[in-house]
C-alpha cells in the first residue's frame, strides 16, 4: 500500500470521469493518505445554489448547472492544494479543462460499462440517469466523455474490487507523473555542454 508521494503534491488534483467511477469514495481516500482535504464540487455547487443538484436541473435547466459548475470549480481550483472530485459533466467543458490544466493535476478514472452501472443502480439522485435506460445513457456518454476524458493528465483504470487498489494506482501514477515532470523540468534546465 502506498502511503505517500515520493514529491510533494505541487497542484490540486482533480478527478474526472463518469458518474460511478469512483471519484468521491478514491478521492476521500486518496486524501487521506496524502494529509489533504477532499472537496466534492458537487457539494460546492449545491451549497453556492441553496438547493440540490437535481432541483437545480429542474428548475433551471442543464446550461445553468453547468454555468454553475464553471464558477465554482474555477473559484476551488485558487484553494490551497487539495483533492477535488468533480461531477461528469465537469472536465467536458473547455474553460474547466482550461483552468484544471492551468492549475491542477487531473486524473480520469476510467471504468467499464458493467462497473458504471452497478454502481450507479445504488442511488437515485442522478439527473441525466432519468432521461431513458440508464445502461443505454452511459453508454452514450460514455461514447462522447471518454475522447475528452483521455486529454486527462492520467488516466487510472477504476475496477470492481476494493477501493484501496484503485487508490494505490493513483497515487503511483501521481508518483510517476511527477517523476516525469521533475526529469522534464531538469531536462529542461540543464547546462549545455561545453565543446573544445
């Protein structure tokens, strides 16, 4: 089990991946292993709204959510260094995505089909699940997220098992970003040699 980073976390990271996928139970652990917060931008929204995300689909419609949703994952991304789990829909903007790269490090916690739906089966609270056959309307997103998804920093294969395998292949593909990074950077600024 990986209980740290080999290098401090620099930027928040920002789990991105489709409803199901894991990105609160991963994300709330994950911090806890690195001794950060957890912030669930679905939380965030319905607290800046005063009423839950589903009313506010009803009531307002999806391109107010997501104006919504725009606003106040930019506003978390200025937080001190946390870990962020963000609704599906979130990273498929492009101003987000724009603030994420800028900001944050994201990681796309890719599942299957099966898995999705599982896990999604277990709650009732999932706006874009109402509109039809929720299997067939993960499929479809899936189809149309997972290109955008895949521009993610990382990508992390969230499987059916215990949360805590899924967590130890974030933090060791965090580990090996930064390593990454860190060489780049060294690369980067190395001296030039000197030729006689």
């Amino acid at each position: 089990m990986i209980t740290t980073l080999h290098r401090p976390l620099p930027r928040t990271l920002v789990l991105v991946g489709l409803m199901g996928a894991g990105k609160t139970a991963v994300g709330k652990r994950v911090a806890a292993r690195l001794g950060l917060s957890f912030i669930d931008a679905d939380h965030e929204i319905e607290a800046a709204a005063g009423c839950t995300i589903p009313d506010i689909f009803e009531r307002y419609g999806e391109p107010a959510f997501r104006d919504l949703e725009r606003r106040v994952i930019a506003r978390l991304m200025h937080d001190p260094v946390q870990v962020l789990s963000t609704g599906g829909g979130a990273f498929m903007d492009p101003q987000t995505r724009a603030v994420v790269a800028e900001h944050g490090l994201s990681v796309w916690l890719k599942a299957e089909l099966s898995v999705l739906a599982a896990r999604t089966a277990k709650r009732s609270n999932r706006p874009l699940l109402r509109q039809g056959d929720p299997k067939a309307v993960l499929e479809g997103l899936m189809e149309r997220r997972h290109p955008i998804y895949a521009l993610a920093d990382m990508t992390v294969e969230s499987r059916d098992g215990p949360v805590e395998e899924t967590v130890d292949r974030v933090l060791a593909a965090i580990d090996a970003h930064l390593a990454a990074e860190a060489a780049a950077t060294e690369t980067t600024h190395a001296p030039a040699g000197h030729t006689d």
